[in-house]
C-alpha cells in the first residue's frame, strides 16, 4: 500500500491539562524515523527543562506559546513556526491567558527516553 492513512491517534495520557495526540511516532504508528503530535497547551501549563536528543519543528495554529531555549526566551504566535535543535536546553510553556494549539514534528520521533526532563 503507498500511503497510511492515520484515523485515530494515539492520546497521550497526561495529568496536566494538555492534549497530546500522536499521529505517527512510537506510540501511534511505531515509527522512530518522526513523529508528529496535534497539541493543545491550556493557559497556565509548562513543563520542566528538557536537554533534547531530536530536532522539534512547531507550528502554532492558534495561541501563542513560550520558547526558553539555551537562555533566551522567544514567544511563537499563530501562523509562526521554530525549529529546536538537537542538543538544545528548552523549556515550554503557554503563561497566557488563552489555549494554545499546534504541531510538532521530531526528527528522530519524540520519546520519552531522548527528551531528558529536568526535575523541577
């Protein structure tokens, strides 16, 4: 078959209000060439510093979300997209007052193994 069609990804389940679908990777598809995730950050929500073994591309489609990468801060706003380097120390989080949504794709795929979570 020439494609893969993906009718119902993988929610990730997470006790922090955030929506995390996998559409392909290594928990929906099995795949750890990329993986790609539909997310949705509530206002408030971040997680810890993370030292990444992948490259992050995000697109935010609606929102806005904080970047701290390497010591520098960059705000991302809907119809703008980052790319996270390999090796990079980040942080994510939405301390707006509104959700926000977007798409990640890592290359290698994300797992929980190579994003190296600091514990807050």
């Amino acid at each position: 078959m020439g494609f893969i069609k993906q009718e119902n990804p993988f929610v990730v389940p997470t006790t922090d209000g955030k929506l995390i679908e996998e559409h392909f990777g290594h928990a929906s598809s099995g795949d750890a060439h990329l993986s790609i995730a539909h997310m949705i950050a509530p206002p408030g929500w971040s997680e810890p510093f993370q030292q990444l073994e992948f490259d992050e591309y995000t697109l935010v489609s609606r929102g806005r979300k904080l970047f701290e990468v390497d010591g520098e801060r960059i705000e991302v706003s809907a119809g703008q997209s980052i790319l996270i380097k390999k090796n990079s120390r980040v942080r994510y989080s939405n301390p707006f007052n509104e959700e926000c949504e977007y798409w990640s794709v890592c290359l290698p795929a994300f797992s929980i193994q190579t994003v190296n979570r600091e514990t807050e």
